[in-house]
C-alpha cells in the first residue's frame, strides 16, 4: 500500500517538479564525474587529462539523462500532454468533424447520463432512512396455486388481529408498525386542505430510527385508543404552514374536524408513506380489531442488527403457518412477504428502467459506431500523415496511443456537452414520468452520475477509437508514401469495415424499432379499448365534509350540492361516487340470497363496491341496462337497494333475472339489498385491467366513507370552465370543506402515464437510433462513392447508363440493409420477450409490427443512400479519369 | 535507443540492491563498490547506473536521500526500502537458481 504511494508521490513528483528533478539529476551526473576525475588524480594524471579520461568513461551523459527521465516514466506523461496538445489542434483543424462527431456522441453520453441519473436515484441509492437494509415491509401474501390466489388487489394489505400476533411472536424485529394512509382534509388556520395524513401504530417511528426535531413523539396515553391524540408533522409541513414557528408545539390542526395539538416536528426529508405530512395515533374500528379478513391497514418493521432477511422470512412464514392452521376461515392460503423496503417500493418500475437503460444504452452502442465510421474515414484521409510518421521512426503502439489520445479528448468533450444535455433531459425525464415512480424528487446529477457518465466516455472512446487507430497504423509504408492523392491501399479494408459497423447500426436500431413498435401498437390499444364509461367533459371535485364519517351532515351537503349543480347551465348531468372509475377503494365477497357464515367468506368472489349518488351513471356515462338508477326515494328508511354491473350478473347470476335478487357484501353494514338495477361493465382498476363485478349502493343508505366522495359533472363544453362555480357553490354551502378539481380525462391519462412514458422514450430512442442508422448509411455510402469514382467514371465511359449506376450504388446500401434487418429482427424476436409484462392486447412476436419494422428501415435506407448514388451517377467521366 | 538485455538489467538491478542493502550509498560508490566485491570484473558505466537506480526508485525499492558526503560535498543517497528488501531475497534466490543452472549444463558441456 505505501509502496503504490511512494511511487505515485514520485510520479507527481516528477510532472509537476520536473525542472527540479533535473538540476538534481545533473547534480546526481556532476557529483559522479567529480568523482571520476578525483579517482583519476589520485593515480597520478593531471588535471585535463584526468577530466577527459573522466568524461570518456562516463560515456554520453545525454542519453543517460533521458534514460533515467524515462525510468521515471516521465516521458511517458510527457508524451501524453503532447498528443494532447496536437489532438487539440487537429480538432481546431476540422471543426465541423469535430463538431459532428462530439454532437453524436454527446446525445448518446447524455441521453445514457440522464436515463442513468433516473435509475440511481430510483433503484440503487440507498433509502435515507437510517440502516436502510433493516427495514421491510410485511404484507399478507395469498399462497401462489391456491383457489383465490390473485384475485383482489387488496392482498398486500394486512389485519390487525394477525399483525398482533406476528408482533408478539417473532423475535428478530427490533420493531414492528402497522399503519395506513391517505389523503385527508386538514385545517392548520383558516385553510381548508387536503394533505396527505397517515395513521399509525405504536413502534412506527422506531422501525425509522428517527427523533423529532422538536417535541416529542406520541405518549402512551395518546396512543391509546378513544383518547383524544395528537398530532405529528413534516418539516415541510412545519415550514409551509407554521412558519417554521418553535411555538408550532400544541397548535392545534382540524382533522375531520376534530382538533390535533401538535406534539413534535420529524426532521427534513422524513415523509413515509408517500410524503406525509400529518402523523396522527391509529383508532382501529372494532370491525377491524375484530376480524383477521378486514385487511385494511400496511405493516413495516426494523429487523435486528444482523439478522438476516431469510432468516426474518423464515421465522415469519412459520408464524404465519400456526396462524393459518388455527384459523383456517380467514387466514387458509395466507402467508407473509417480508420484503426489503427499498425492493418493494421499486418493484414494479425495476423492468422498465432496466428496460430503457438497456434501449439507450443501445443507442449509445449505434452512436459509437457512427462516430468510428467517421474516425475511419478520417484515418484514411490521414494514411500519409501516418505513414510519414511511421517513416520516421513511429512505433505503431506509438501511433495507435496518439490516434486513441484524440478519441479520448473528443469523448470527453462530448462527455461534458453530454452531462449538461442529461441535466435538461433527466429534468425532462422526472416531468414526464409517471407520479407511480418512487423518489423521483432524488433525481439529480451526484458522484455516481458522474462516475457513470466518466465511465462510459472513457469506454466509449475505446470502442471507436481503438479499430480506426489500428487500421490506420497497420498502414504499408511502401504503398502509402509512393500514393499521390488521398485515396489509399486500405481504402478497401476500411469501406469493409465502415460496412461491417453500417451493418450493425442498423441491426441495433431495428432492435429498438420493433419494441417500440411493439409499445406504441399496444399504446393504442390501450387507447381504443371500450372502457364502459365516457371521460369526455366530466368534472372530477373531491370533497370531504370535516365531520366524523357516519354523520348525516356530510350525507345533507353532498344532497344540497348536487341540486344546485344540476340547474347549473352547462351541466348536461351530475353525481357524486366513492370511486371514480380508475380506481378500487373498496371490495369485499360477495353473496347472494344469503349471508353465509364467516368460514366461507374467503372463497366467496370478490367484487368492488362503489358508493354513488342518483344520476352519477349518466354524468359518466354509463348505460343503465335493466331496472333503473337510484333516485332520491332510496333513503336510509327503506329497503336497501343495489345496482349491480354485468359482470356480477355473469358470475353470480347467470341466466337468471337479477332484478329483485338480494345481495350481501361485507361493507359498513352486512345487511342484504334488492337489486334495482344493472348497468354496464366499466374498467375500474384501468384500461389495461378487465372490468371486475361490481355493486354499487347508493349514499344515503349508507354512511361508510360517506364523507368523502367526488362529485362527477358532466358538461357541454370544456369542464374546467365549471371549476370557480362549484368551488363558489360549496363554499357557500360549507366554508371548511376542502376540495379538489381534476377531469376524468386527466385521471384516464394518470391511469395510463407509465405505459405512456415507457412508450414515449421507447419512442424517442428508437427515432434517435434510426437517425443515427440513416447518418451511418449516408456516411459510409458517400464515402464508397468517392473511393469508387473513378470506378464508376470509367463503367460510365464504357457506355454504362446512369440507371446502372445507381442501382450498383443502391444494391451495396441495400446489401447492408438487409443483412443489418435480418440480424436485427432475429435479435428483436429474441429480445422483445422481455417486453411481454407490458404489453397490452398485443404479442411480442406481432408479425405486423416486424413487417412495418422493415419496410421503414428498407425506406430509410433507400433515401439516405440515395443522395450518394445520385452524385454517383451524375460523375463527370472524363473528370474522374483525369483525377487519376 | 538500445537498451541493456534482461539479463544484464535484472543483474544489475540486483547488484544494486545487494549493494545499498549494507548501507546508504551514492551513485558513485555503488558502482565503485561493485567494481571491487567482483574483483575489479563488472565495471557499471553510469550510463545504465543511474537509469537503474531512478527505475528502482520509482519502483519503490530504494528511496533516495541528499546527504553531505565524506568529501563535504552533496550527494545523493541511496538505502534500501522493506519492499527492497523482501524484492532483493527474491532476486537473489531467483539468481541462485538460475546460475546454478546454467553453470550446470556449462560445467556437463
């Protein structure tokens, strides 16, 4: 180790006091000759003759000066700084190839860089949590093969009766939590909000390892269950809304209502779940205290230092089996995932950024080949240039380091210009991301970026530098020197080569096209499935009542608004639902005829369910097929009703009238419904989801989340215009009600943002691959057509048409096409399987998309290389003879 | 620019070592020191002298001190490094090895 630094102190050394080193070595050389001579007087010579004896046994003291020089390896940097210096002036010399080919390589470099910078923040940055390896989440997980595996997107979820148990009997957590979160309506002075506020579980904090940075965490006693609580907040909440303020402590923030003193303040940066800003003691309802089936709530823990995951997994699967045993009604086929935090949260996006890291990293493999098949044309135009050097005396390791110096200075230029495009583009990336993707507030420019970004430009500047370099320095002395003109003997091996690099650009670029082809048709059929509902003109306004969730003041605001809003002009209908289509806030089992007893209620089938207002079916859209909609006679005093969609009715109640059948489903209240109508299938969880069965009831019956609902208003013209009235109309209504104004053509376009940006940059770097084929094409096809123009002057002499020509030129581009397509689509074949988890309604092995595939770059070459033909064809003959 | 053969280099490189491993030495008394311990036989120009004992520097085995010498003149002195140390029994046995075998066939021929 000291060794390494010893000699890299010398190295420095030796660049950096290089005028020292060599007084010292001449003193070192003088001291010897000193001594030479003094040898020489004690044997009785004078003093010349003693000098010349001296200096004739010494021997040439140059040489033994460079000698040592290079023993330092100081020659060695010397050299460097030299090729830099001319490198740096034979880019000033062709600024326009300089340009060009730094431009090339600066969007690969920065289009790698900026989908780099998004991988690292999102996948390999650890979370900044303390000891972010120990902490997991613990998730229900129904056992793959079983009857009910997949059925409910609610299976995450866990209970609290088997999270108690899970917490009492295992031993490798140093804590265990379970909490849930929302969006919840919040009132910190006179604003009414929604902010995102979580309830959680004694022990959440810990599993965190974190200590307000003001107050305290929560007592014992406001923990405990129907104590009145507190409240804790984010530091960004704390510096929004408080002012930064020390007195904040004991403030009090209305949450539904009910006053929360403030009893800490976390430190910056700490938001779990999904940025939250309002912690607050979790109230378990009996219900969910009660039964192991009420999955509503999410669990997290912190694992002992050094215990392993499997370990953890290990113990947590045996718990989960006594359970299961023990209550085989709600826990049979139940076991429990412990997942490392960071997996889970990246989990679903993990493919996708490896996927478009893959694409770009393509790209930057095409651009690499462009930039070497312009080196290469360079290095031909240079053959005497290396030639003479080489007669000089050159070794070709020599010349090969000066030609590798130059690609190395452009790809680092090009890296800079590439590390400030990524710095445009990630920014790019992070607005046009889906808000599904973790941390993408984390993206940004740190030293893995930069170690990456050095990386690649270092290894790019290998792959196209090093093959023309050492084409140009296998150059034949003989031949090169007695060539007059610029054309040269290896022009041959080179138009090889560059053909050879042609060949897979394009194969490289049809392995893009087609998964982006593959993406886009699927884009569209996402685009064009029947979704059941129309999202044109509807106005979305989430509203929440401040007041406890069963209370009828809530039910009243929701009814005296929507009156006022169906006379509005404009509105063609309006409604309110729980859960505008999009997504499933709630689903259970559900039954008919009868209630059966708790033991059967796992194997039951799952439906959503859906609280609406009368009149919301029309304002989305959605026909009402038999039977009839709510209406305003369906109140809490009568029988309770039910519509229920097509999809319930194929599976329940096949054949059969359902009108007048009751329904059960394990809701607020277990009571039975009549049926009063069916309507149409709607793709609740998306367009890419098929619609599930569905039972909506209506709000007045019952109270459940009856607090929050989003009124849905369909108008005659753009709906946004609506958005001042209706904030005007609740206001007057209720002054502390915070609302929320989307459409559902915004929410449609949510549900499908990630499929649209996978597409969408599939899309670009396929496009971006495709230039640079076409670039690649027309380079290499100009450069045959000058090395061939004498070729071609003579055939033209000899009586060849200009069709001929051209069709010899074209035939050689053509060549290179296809056998650029065929490797490519091979590949693509092999290759596009990857993208089968994302594709929607479409094979990956789609013949379609590969014949489009082909006849594009088939087009696209035809047109890049047609140029060069056409300039071939037009050769003056006698010109291009005289040239010889 | 010739350069010695492998053979001469590395035998020189470890006659220097040999050589400052007694004690600190400048350039001039090494070779002088080697011209006498081989009975006046190797005679080491300082023309592959010092770019060996530069080599050995940057290569961490000596390391090199200005000191005023027994003639009160400055001079550069050479010792041995613990890296030099472990190199130069590895050298030694390496050469050991080697010229007994070659004296072998010699001595058979």
């Amino acid at each position: 180790m000291s060794r390494w630094f010893t000699q890299l102190r010398l190295t420095l050394r030796s660049i950096f006091r290089k005028d020292r080193i060599d007084q010292e070595l001449d003193e070192e050389l003088q001291e010897h000759l000193q001594r030479e001579i003094e040898e020489g007087l004690k044997t009785g010579l004078a003093l010349e003759e003693a000098r010349y004896a001296a200096l004739r046994a010494m021997g040439a003291i140059a040489k033994s000066k460079e000698d040592s020089r290079d023993a330092r390896r100081v020659n060695f940097i010397d050299d460097f700084f030299r090729d830099l210096q001319y490198a740096t002036r034979s880019m000033r010399r062709s600024p326009g190839f300089a340009a060009l080919a730094v431009l090339i390589m600066a969007l690969g470099i920065g289009a790698n860089t900026a989908v780099f910078s998004v991988v690292n923040a999102v996948l390999l940055r650890p979370l900044s949590y303390r000891d972010p390896d120990r902490i997991v989440t613990l998730s229900t997980r129904v056992i793959a093969g079983s009857a009910d595996s997949g059925q409910s997107s609610l299976d995450e979820q866990i209970s609290i009766p088997n999270f108690q148990d899970w917490h009492d009997q295992s031993s490798f957590f140093e804590a265990m939590a379970y909490y849930n979160g929302r969006e919840i309506p919040a009132t910190a002075g006179a604003l009414a909000e929604y902010v995102r506020g979580t309830q959680v579980g004694p022990e959440f904090f810990q599993v965190f390892d974190v200590e307000p940075i003001l107050g305290h965490f929560f007592t014992a006693d406001e923990m405990k269950q129907g104590s009145d609580g507190s409240a804790m907040i984010s530091y960004a909440y704390w510096q929004s809304h408080l002012g930064g303020d020390t007195h904040a402590l004991g403030q009090v923030i209305h949450i539904y209502g009910r006053p929360f003193p403030i009893a800490g303040v976390l430190p910056p940066g700490f938001g779990f779940p999904d940025k939250t800003d309002l912690w607050v003691p979790a109230r378990v309802s009996p219900d969910d205290q009660k039964y192991r089936t009420a999955q509503n709530w999410l669990a997290v823990g912190r694992l002992k230092s050094g215990v392993p995951l499997e370990k953890a997994q290990a113990e947590m699967s045996s718990i989960a089996g006594r359970l299961e045993q023990r209550y085989p009604e709600s826990d049979k086929d139940r076991t429990v995932g412990v997942t490392r935090m960071q997996d889970q949260m990246v989990g679903n996006v993990r493919v996708t950024l490896y996927l478009l890291l893959g694409a770009v990293g393509a790209v930057l493999l095409i651009a690499c080949a462009n930039t070497a098949t312009l080196l290469l044309g360079k290095a031909t135009a240079r053959t005497r240039e290396v030639a003479v050097r080489a007669a000089l005396g050159a070794s070709r390791r020599r010349i090969v380091r000066q030609l590798v110096t130059e690609s190395l200075l452009l790809a680092f230029v090009a890296g800079a210009a590439g590390l400030l495009l990524s710095y445009w583009g990630s920014a790019a990336l992070v607005a046009l991301a889906p808000s599904g993707l973790p941390r993408l507030t984390e993206v940004g420019i740190d030293r893995w970026v930069l170690t990456f970004t050095l990386g690649i430009s270092l290894t790019t500047s290998l792959l196209f530098g090093l093959v023309p370099a050492l084409y140009a320095s296998k150059v034949d002395l003989n031949e090169a020197l007695k060539q007059a003109g610029a054309r040269s003997v290896i022009a041959g091996g080179m138009v090889r080569m560059r053909g050879l690099l042609v060949v897979a650009e394009i194969a490289l670029a049809v392995v893009l096209l087609s998964g982006a082809g593959l993406l886009i048709k699927s884009f569209i059929a996402l685009h064009n499935v029947a979704l059941g509902y129309q999202p044109e003109n509807v106005l979305v306004m989430r509203a929440t009542v401040p007041v406890p969730m069963q209370a009828q003041a809530a039910t009243g605001f929701f009814q005296d608004l929507l009156a006022k809003i169906a006379h509005l002009p404009g509105v063609v209908s309006a409604g309110a639902t729980m859960a505008p289509p999009g997504n499933v806030e709630s689903s259970s089992a559900i039954f008919v005829d009868r209630l059966p007893p708790e033991k059967d209620w796992l194997v039951a089938p799952t439906a959503a369910l859906s609280v609406v207002a009368p009149g919301t079916f029309a304002a989305l859209g959605i026909p009402v097929k038999r039977g009839r909609d709510f209406n305003d006679d369906d109140v809490p005093d009568r029988p309770p009703v039910a519509v229920v969609n097509e999809a319930l009715v194929r599976k329940l109640l096949p054949g059969q009238n359902p009108i007048g059948k009751t329904v059960f489903c394990l809701f607020d209240n277990f009571k039975g419904m009549t049926i009063v109508g069916v309507v149409g299938d709607v793709r609740q969880r998306g367009p890419a989801l098929e619609p599930m069965p569905e039972c909506y009831m209506t709000y007045r019956q019952h109270g459940f989340n009856g607090n929050t609902l989003s009124v849905v208003a369909r108008t005659v013209g753009d709906p946004n215009t609506l958005i001042a009235t209706l904030r005007r109309l609740a206001q007057e209504t209720s002054p502390d009600v915070p609302m929320k104004f989307t459409t559902m053509d915004a929410t449609l376009s949510e549900n499908v943002a990630a499929p649209r940006f996978r597409t969408l940059l599939f899309g670009i770097f396929a496009g971006l691959a495709v230039c640079l084929a076409m670039a690649g094409v027309y380079g290499v096809m100009a450069f045959a057509v000058t090395q061939r123009s004498n070729e071609i002057g003579l055939r033209m002499a000899l009586g060849a048409s200009t069709g001929s020509v051209l069709r010899l030129v074209l035939r050689q581009a053509l060549i290179c096409a296809s056998l650029g397509l065929a490797l490519g689509l091979a590949a693509a074949i092999a290759g596009t399987r990857l993208l089968t988890s994302m594709l929607f309604e479409v094979q990956p092995n789609d013949p379609w998309v590969y014949l489009a595939v082909g006849i594009l770059l088939g087009l696209v070459t035809l047109v890049a290389s047609y140029v060069p033909a056409r300039r071939a064809a037009t050769i003056d003959p006698l010109t291009a003879l005289r040239q010889e | 620019m010739s350069k010695p053969t492998d053979l001469v280099q590395g035998t020189l490189d470890l006659l220097i070592l040999k050589t400052v491993a007694l004690e600190p030495m400048h350039g001039w008394a090494i070779a002088h020191r080697i011209h006498q311990m081989s009975s006046e036989v190797l005679q080491v120009g300082q023309s592959a002298l010092y770019p060996a004992l530069h080599k050995l520097e940057q290569q961490g085995w000596i390391e090199a001190e200005w000191k005023i010498s027994e003639t009160n003149r400055r001079a550069k002195y050479y010792s041995l490094t613990p890296a030099g140390r472990k190199a130069l029994t590895a050298e030694a046995a390496n050469w050991e090895r080697l010229s007994g075998a070659i004296s072998a066939i010699v001595r058979t021929g």
